[in-house]
C-alpha cells in the first residue's frame, strides 16, 4: 500500500496533468466532449429555471457582490475578495464576508473568528477573517449564512461572497469572475474543459490575474475587463510572525517553496520574479499538513503562501510566510462602487401599492 506522501505526489501530478489536458482539444478532451454537452444542458437548465422564477432567488435586504470564477482551480479570488474588503470599507461601506467553507463537515451556518481553526472553518475563509479582520460566516446555505450574518452585524451594508457564482439561489447585485493566465483553457464545459458555465456567461465584470499581461499583443475577448496586480510583501516568520525580511534577503541560500494552492506554479513564478533560486514542492490544493511534508527537507529557507501557514501547526524556524495582495483597478472600484449606489437606492425606493 502506497505511504501518505507517496499518494500526496500522485494527487499533485494527476491534478497537473488534468490541467494541461484542459487546455488544449486533443483526443481526451474530443471523447469527454458528449458527457460535456449533457453538463452544460443540465446546467443551463437551471440557471433558467432560476430567471425564470420556476425556482425563487433569495433576495437580501444589502446588495450582494460575488468573487467566483467559471473555471475549475484557484484564480486568485481570495486576494480578490480581501482586497475588495478593503476597498469597500475606505469607500464608506461596512462589509461583511460569506463562504462556502470548503471541506469542512457540519451543519448550518457558522462564524469564522481569527482564533478559529482551518480545520473548524477552512483554510480560505479563516485566511479572510484574518487579513481582512471582517464579519464572516460560512456554510453550504449562502443565503443562510448571509442572514446569519446579518442578524449578528446589523450594521453590514454589503455582502461579499468568496465564490458561490453558480449558487443561483443567492440574489446578486455585482458578479466578478476572476481567470489566471490559463484563461478558459480549451473552452470546453466539464469533464472535457476546465469550464463550469460557458465563457459568454453574463457577468458585470472579467478580472485577468495573469503576469505576463503586459506582454500581451492580443485585447481579451470580453467587455469591461480588467487586469488583476497580485504582489507579494515582506514574508514573515511562522515561529514569530512579527520577524519580517524581503524576499531578496534570502537570494543565495537554499531555499525550498510550497504550495498547497489551485495553482502552485504562480506562487512559485512570483517567487522566481523577486529574484529568488528555489527549489519548488507542490502539493495537494487544500493540503491539510496531516504529514509535514518538510520533516526530511534539508533546504535553509522554506517559503509557503499565507493559505498554507493558518494549517501547518508546527514549530520550524526555517519557515516564512509570503503574502500576498492583490490591486484593483480604480475604474473596477468605480463600476462595483456605481453598481451598489444603484442597488441602494433601489432597496430605498418606496414600493408601488
């Protein structure tokens, strides 16, 4: 029977072969490529059935605006919602957070506090908690969650969802859909293609977290998009979090970088574009740390991502903390922000008897 790092190596290689398989059509993706209609019609069918009130979308008393992506994996949405947080409250708004909670067992709806543990909450939502220091509860119910929310902030005048833009029960007022480099990949729907819904999905606005889109000679294929800036900082020791050093202080030792994230290789490019050697350890999307994957590292400096550090749990002087944050575009805020001014004055207008 395989040893529990073993397994961890094949998850990591299986999930990079899928993704280098979405995208591009080759005779993998053409054989899915039935079972991929048959998702999309089930998928389109519900949407309709939810325009067209056959199923009812639970409208709540502030507006709603969801950070989610039509692709499968990580695109940055985290840094996104923080950043996002951040802005609201300078704009005047008091903004509370809701979440799926992903891989967490339970029933209901719960509030994610900063003492909370990844294990009870989930790594994303606890990472937000922390960082954005914002009313945050989660569950499989967003509108319950959403509610829950309210009941115990009264004082919330906006909701950001992390994900949960094909939870068509919920009512939204803004949706934002995040890519990475990989865009849409193939283009095609699931199992053939990395997509949950099509590319042409209406949304309010497309963020692109892509380095190279300066590079770029091509415009993207979609109105009101904008680029996503996602930059690290002065990383933090684990042991002591309040011992920071810049990333080019560790250049000329040996240095290891993990990744328990959707796309590990942009973690570790941000790394390499800071001037850093690394030696590099992807491992599982949400890895939990049960096994220390560094227990036999013999690197001087092992660097990991923030959503790693709220799971790892042990002492290792070796290990500092990267964050990251991400920079929207002030013509992105002003739409969010014009949206929500709308959808308030909507909420204020008396109702026609």
């Amino acid at each position: 029977m395989p040893d529990s790092r073993h397994q961890t190596s094949l998850h990591v290689h299986l999930e990079a072969a899928l993704a280098r398989a979405w995208q591009r059509r080759g005779v993998w993706a053409w054989a899915l490529a039935p079972i991929a209609l048959l998702f999309g019609a089930i998928t389109a069918a519900r949407r309709l059935a939810f325009a067209r009130g056959w199923r009812r979308v639970e409208r709540l008393p502030v507006p709603v605006v969801i950070v989610g992506n039509v692709t499968v994996g990580g695109t940055g949405k985290t840094p996104t919602v923080i950043a996002l947080v951040e802005a609201l409250r300078q704009a005047g708004y008091t903004p509370g957070v809701i979440s799926r909670g992903y891989g967490v067992q339970f029933e209901g709806v719960r509030a994610v506090t900063s003492a909370a543990s990844a294990q009870q909450v989930g790594d994303e939502p606890l990472l937000i908690a922390r960082r954005a220091s914002v009313p945050l509860w989660i569950g499989r119910d967003r509108p319950a969650a959403a509610r829950a929310l309210l009941a115990a902030h009264p004082d919330v005048d906006v909701i950001v969802s992390d994900d949960g833009l094909q939870h068509y029960r919920l009512g939204r007022d803004v949706e934002l859909v995040v890519f990475d480099q990989r865009l849409g990949g193939n283009g095609f729907l699931l199992p053939a293609g990395p997509l949950r819904e099509p590319l042409s999905r209406r949304r309010d606005a497309t963020l692109i977290n892509d380095p190279n889109a300066a590079t770029r000679h091509a415009p993207y294929p979609w109105p009101d998009t904008y680029a996503l800036r996602v930059l690290p900082s002065a990383a933090w020791q684990l042991d002591q979090p309040a011992l920071k050093r810049e990333l080019i202080t560790f250049a000329g030792r040996r240095v290891l970088a993990a990744a328990g994230i959707g796309a590990p290789e942009r973690f570790f490019a941000t790394l390499r574009a800071a001037g850093l050697a690394i030696e590099t350890l992807a491992l599982p999307d949400h890895y939990d740390y049960s096994i220390d994957p560094f227990a036999t590292s013999t690197a001087e400096v092992i660097l990991i991502t923030e959503k790693d550090a709220v799971k790892y749990g042990r002492a290792d002087p070796r290990i500092w903390v990267v964050p990251i944050a991400a920079q929207l575009d002030s013509a992105l805020l002003g739409l969010v922000l014009g949206k929500l001014k709308q959808s308030h004055a909507r909420r204020a207008a008396p109702r026609a008897s």
